[in-house]
C-alpha cells in the first residue's frame, strides 16, 4: 500500500525540509506511522494517506528540529494576495515561456526559496501533479486555500527567477567591453 508512493513521500519531504538525509527520517517516520495505523484506518486513496503523513511528520521535524523555519502563513507578505488564473497547458504564458528559457537549477532554488506553506503547493501541484482536492486533503486546507497559496508561491517563483535573470544579464554585460570607434583611431593616428 506504502511502496508504490515512496517516490512521491521522499520528494515531498525533501522539498519541505530541504535536505536529503532529513527527508529519510520524516519519510521514515511517516513509514512508521503508516504501518501502525494501517489496521485501522480506512484508507482510501494510499497516496494521498501517505502524503498526509509525510507533511505531518516533516513540519512536526521542522518544528522540532529548525523552529525558525516554519513561517505562519499570516506572516507573510500580504501584498501578494492575486487572482489565480485558470491552468491550460497548451496556453504559452510569459510565465511559461520564461521558465523555459531557465535552468532547472534557477527554478529549484526558487521553489527552495519559498515559504513552506506555499513550497508544499508548488511541489505538490506542479512537481507531484496532485489535483487541488487532493492537495486540500493531504494539506488539510480547503481548495481556496490550496488555489490562494499556489498562485502566490507561483507568483514569488516567477519573481524571483525574473531576479536571477536580470542579475544574471547584467553581469553578463558588465563584463563586455564596448568596441572603440575606428573613426577616432583613425584621427588619433593622423595627429
């Protein structure tokens, strides 16, 4: 019931807590949890039971263990409160055509970067590919909750690889040098 999901469990837990071996021991954990309840409860979707338990175990280790890593999500800034925008993937965005021209370690430093709130919905969604109902019963949030702290997750993803990208051209050309003017070699050479 467990096994099938272990992929999913390990890279949900990586991306909250941030650290492989970390992310072991909350999947392990999880794994623990799982197998002492597993006669009962009634489990009706093994994933989403499973990822429950993964993000229950990992922001109980980070509350345990890193304290100043869970941010309220009322802490947050509240100018990033939009409107979520339908998601069509055969629609090229700006946003969709940005990340394309990104490298993927640009777009996980991004999503590492994030809040945790808003990190598990990214992963969760964007990477894991959960529908919004299954992201509000693994989270225990209701779906406007899930749609709210997706698009603002997005929307500070989306900043901050605009950011990488602006800093990264500017260095790029500040390195250049601008070709002097033949005409005023010629000139000086003259004299």
């Amino acid at each position: 019931m467990v096994l099938p999901h272990l992929a999913d469990a390990h890279t949900l837990a990586l991306w909250i807590t941030g650290s492989g071996i970390d992310a072991e021991d909350v999947v392990q954990d999880a794994c623990l949890k799982a197998y002492l309840a597993i006669g009962d409860t009634a489990v009706v979707s093994p994933r989403d039971w499973l990822l429950t338990l993964v993000r229950s175990s990992a922001y109980a280790w980070l509350c345990e263990n890193r304290p100043a890593a869970v941010i309220p999500v009322d802490d947050l800034e509240q100018d990033e409160f939009e409107q979520i925008a339908t998601r069509d993937q055969d629609i090229d965005t700006p946003e969709t055509a940005l990340i394309a021209k990104v490298g993927v370690e640009s777009v996980s430093a991004a999503i590492l970067a994030l809040p945790a709130p808003f990190r598990e919905m990214v992963v969760l969604r964007d990477i894991q590919g959960l529908a919004y109902y299954e992201i509000a019963h693994v989270t225990g949030v209701s779906i406007g909750t899930v749609m709210s702290r997706l698009a603002r997750g997005r929307s500070r993803v989306l900043r901050a690889i605009r950011r990488n990208k602006r800093e990264y051209l500017r260095r790029a050309f500040c390195h250049m040098r601008v070709p002097e003017d033949p005409q005023q070699d010629e000139d000086t050479s003259a004299n």
